[in-house]
C-alpha cells in the first residue's frame, strides 16, 4: 500500500455548503483515494455555551453545514459510489445539544400545530474526553451526571440529486443527506446511486453519539476530523443508499410518514437479500421478517429515515456486495491507520 493516495480537504467557513446540489466540487480524486477531512458540527460552532441559544447566535437557515463536495473521477449516473468511513474524531474537548420551539419528536411543529406553547430552548454542554472516549451530560436544572461512551458518527452523508434537484443539507432523501443513523460509524461502507458525473459527495453533522430517532431534534453534536475511503463501482446504483458493517446489510428509507419510511427500507432490504442469495422474493420477504432488525434514523428532520438491518450471517458466504468492495476498503483502511 506504499502507493496509498491520501488528500486533506479542511474548508474555510467560506467554503462550507448547505445544500445537495448546486456546487461545483471543492476536490475531485480518483477511485480509491483516502480523504482526510474536517467537518463543524450542526451550528457551525457558534453555540459554545448554555447561553449561546441557536435562535440568537446562528443565522437561520444557514444551519448542518457540509464539507465537500467530493467529485471522484470517472463517476457517471447509474454507478455506485463506495464510500468507507475510517474514523471518525471529535475535533474538540466540547460538544453540544438542544431543544428548539416548533422542532423535535415531542413538540409542536409547523406540521403538528398545537395551541399550546412549544418546548424552552435549552442548551447543553457536554465535556468530551477523546483518551477515555466519553461525553458527560450534566442535567440543567439538578440530578446525577451520567458518562457516556463516545460512538462516533456522521448524521448527514450523500451526493448531489437526480435531475439538478437541490436539497437543504438538512433534509434526507434517495440521495442520502440528513438521515441522523448512528449506524453510520467508523467501519462501515456506505454505498449511494450516482446521479450527476462525479457523483459529488458530502458529508457533516458529526455527533459524538445520538440514540435512535434523535428525539429532541439534536444529538451531541460535534465538529469532527474524519477519513473516508472513497471507491467507485461501475453500475449497480441503489435506489436508496445502503450500507455494510462487517456483520451487517443495511437499507435506509427518508420519507413521510414514518411507515413509508419504514417500508422503503424494508423492501430495498428484501430485495438486495434476494439479489445477492438468489432467493425467491417472497422467500427473502420471509427471512427479513423473522431475522432483521428495523432502528430508527430520525424522526425530526423534513423527512423521516428508517434504517432495516439483517446479519450477514444468514446470507451465507456467497452473499458478497460487488465482490467483497467493503472487506477491500478495510484493507485500505487498515493500511492507512498502520503508515499514518
């Protein structure tokens, strides 16, 4: 791996996006090239304490700053993006999280009008320490602090949309963008259709770790310092963007309501099973509903994104995704960790 390329993109505040879409990219690289890159967290880092409410000191709607996007050389509409998450690191010994008026999974919304007043704006701050790999959360109002472990991820990952669309980096889609799944960790492979030349990837919002749904509307957010592996694979566009652990197939679904969500998901599960064993559709349908697994993504964002997950043990070792890009991307990725 002597050959490995690696490239830096740190964007100026200048340079960072909001949008899918509608930029041209700030690098383009080859397949198979190692990325190093820094991200800000969902503010752009203006709240840094309790009393820095985001209604005062962030500019709306310049909120879930991106960095990129990343062209990769010779990516056409139809092709499969690969892109191989290596690590994910807080930037900083702080993180922080919030309640918002009219947003989060337990409030009035401007599509759940209520007449009663929505929730205060609160913010807290968490002390992150990167050696011991935790978060502490102190109650605002009294009660026992509780140590959280890190569990590093990215809540808003993609590539630009079909047709010119653009989307704000907020809302999660086909394309990917702000679908809030912790299962988008160090390790695993995130596989997206390709919709314009380049394919133009982006990625943000990194959050020291979030629970499923994202409830409050925020997770612990942070800036982050991340590597990705970037691959290319002719052809094989998911209609919706997967991803694979090393134990794991995963299928995502962004919609409203939260049941279409969810049955996107399941059937783009359902239906890769059957691709890769070569089973009956109805006889995947059957495993999937005794053996997967269905965590929420967010149920706060402009979209909703459930995510359906199944071992890839019950597959069997024939069930490979584009013969075996993820276990290669490891390989790279290790290499990388072990030359750094």
């Amino acid at each position: 791996m002597s050959d490995l390329e690696v490239v830096a993109l740190s964007p100026t505040p200048e340079q960072l996006r909001y949008t899918f879409g509608g930029g041209e990219p700030l690098l383009t690289v080859r397949p198979g090239t190692v990325v190093e890159l820094t991200t800000e967290d969902c503010f752009g880092g203006r709240v840094r304490s309790a009393d820095d409410l985001p209604s005062q000191v962030c500019e709306f709607p310049y909120l879930n700053p991106v960095t990129g996007p990343i062209a990769v050389d010779g990516a056409e509409p139809g092709d499969t993006l690969a892109v191989h998450l290596v690590e994910i690191v807080p930037a900083r010994d702080w993180a922080v999280s919030a309640t918002f008026p009219h947003f989060g999974a337990l409030t009035a919304t401007h599509n759940t009008a209520m007449l009663h007043d929505p929730l205060e704006e609160v913010v807290w701050v968490y002390e992150v320490d990167r050696e011991r790999g935790t978060c502490l959360f102190r109650p605002r109002k009294g009660g026992p602090e509780v140590e959280l472990p890190l569990d590093p991820m990215h809540g808003t990952i993609g590539v630009a949309p079909a047709a010119n669309e653009v989307f704000a980096s907020i809302t999660p889609g086909a394309h990917g963008g702000n679908m809030d799944t912790p299962e988008m960790r160090a390790g695993t492979t995130a596989y997206f259709n390709v919709n314009v030349p380049g394919g133009h990837l982006s990625l943000g919002d990194g959050h020291c770790r979030q629970g499923e749904g994202e409830v409050c509307g925020t997770a612990v957010e942070a800036a982050m310092r991340t590597v990705v592996v970037v691959d290319l694979i002719k052809g094989g566009g998911p209609a919706w963007p997967r991803i694979e652990s090393d134990d794991f197939l995963m299928s995502t679904g962004s919609t409203r309501p939260l049941e279409d969500a969810y049955r996107v998901s399941q059937h783009d599960l359902v239906t890769w099973a059957a691709q890769l064993t070569g089973w009956d559709t109805l006889d995947a349908y059957q495993l999937v509903s005794q053996a997967g697994l269905a965590p929420a993504g967010n149920v706060v964002d402009t979209n909703y994104t459930m995510v359906a997950k199944l071992a890839k043990k019950y597959l069997g070792s024939g069930a490979t995704v584009a013969d075996g890009v993820h276990d290669r991307l490891r390989e790279t990725a290790a290499a990388y960790l072990a030359q750094r």
